[in-house]
C-alpha cells in the first residue's frame, strides 16, 4: 500500500492544501477502467457493509470521487433507506433527502453536483442513519478524515447519532498513517476501499 506520505515528508508535515492538490492530481490520473473496476467493487463491499434493514447516508459522487450510482442501487436493493446530502444555499450543515432511484436525482446548487427531488427532512436526518458513508479525499488510521476543504461535512456530522458507523469512501493508496488534524475533526469509525472493504479505524498497524 501506498504510504501516502506527500514527496519526502514526514507523515502530516504538509498542510492540508498540499495534501489536497497531489492527492486530487492522483485521482485525475487514474485511468477509466480501473475507476470503473474500483467503483463496481466499492459497490459491493458498501452493500456488504449494510447491517440488515437500515437507514444509510451516503452521497452521489463527482469528479473523480469514489463511489457511483451503482453503489445507491446497490445499498438501495439491500432494504436501506438511502438518504442523500443536499447542499444549502448558505453557509450551514447539509440537509438530506430520500434516494428513490436515479430518475429522481437532478442538478444541485453546485456544478456537476446531483441531488434528490424529494421531500428534505433536515440536518437532523443524518441522525436517522446508523452507517454514515462519507466522501474523503483521504483517511488516516487514526481516524482523521481529509475533505475537499467546504466544511458541509464538518458543519453536518455533529448530528449523526453517537451509535453510528462514519465511514470515509477512499481507494486504496488513500488509507494512510497520518493527516494533518486539527480538534474540530469528527473522526472517522472506519474506511471503505475497492480492495480491502470497511477497515474498522482506529487502526492498528
């Protein structure tokens, strides 16, 4: 596995922004067919992480996020409820609403950005949910959690429920030892790779 590790540097010794910027070029620099063989796999090991009939938050990927729309339908086949972020028109915690197939997804507020049509229940919806799937660009094995750098995530994970699992969607090279942190991040309970499936965090080397 990839240590992670930006150039010569210690583990966390760069900023955030420098994370950022190689690990997006890494992600620009996959080639089609093994994003589409990460995203069929990711697909399957997300339903495997459903725990019977539940509630799950989950996202609609853009760019070069993991995940697809494949990976909604199979979550939804398992008897989940699947609910999806909606980003606000201000600066606040994401609202949430129902996935009930692609035909009823439509642009959002951002560009490139696909949102449910139905009825919004709120930032509270996130608390309905026990496994929590969450767009990173990386995780660390501590737990830490590395966004695009908006804050929705940070704004919203306050109001998941103290039970559930907060599950970060990264490939494989993406897992790595150490993040730069800082003490509003929520932790991450696990990871979700093509590979490896749900990594329970912290993790033990």
């Amino acid at each position: 596995m990839d240590s992670g590790n930006p150039g010569e540097d210690a583990p966390g010794s760069r900023t955030k922004a420098a994370w950022r910027a190689r690990l997006l070029a890494e992600r620009d620099a996959v080639p089609a067919a093994s994003a589409t063989r990460a995203a069929e796999a990711l697909a399957r090991r997300a339903a495997d992480a459903v725990p019977g009939d539940a509630t799950v938050c989950c996202y609609v990927p853009f760019g070069s996020e993991p995940g697809s729309l494949a990976m909604l339908d199979a979550l939804r086949a398992t008897g989940a409820e699947v609910l999806l972020p909606i980003v606000p028109d201000a600066p606040g915690p994401l609202d949430w609403a129902r996935y009930d197939g692609r035909e009823t997804l439509r642009p959002g507020r951002l560009a490139g950005v696909l949102e449910p049509a139905g009825e919004r229940i709120g930032p509270d919806g996130l608390g309905r949910a026990s496994l929590v799937f969450v767009p990173a660009l990386a995780a660390d094995h501590r737990g830490v959690r590395l966004g695009r750098g908006a804050g929705y995530y940070d704004r919203s994970l306050s109001f998941a429920a103290a039970s559930a699992r907060l599950v970060a969607v990264v490939r494989d090279a993406e897992l790595v030892p150490e993040l730069p942190a800082e003490p509003h991040d929520v932790r991450m309970t696990g990871a979700l790779t093509p590979e490896r499936g749900l990594v329970p965090l912290p993790f033990a080397v």
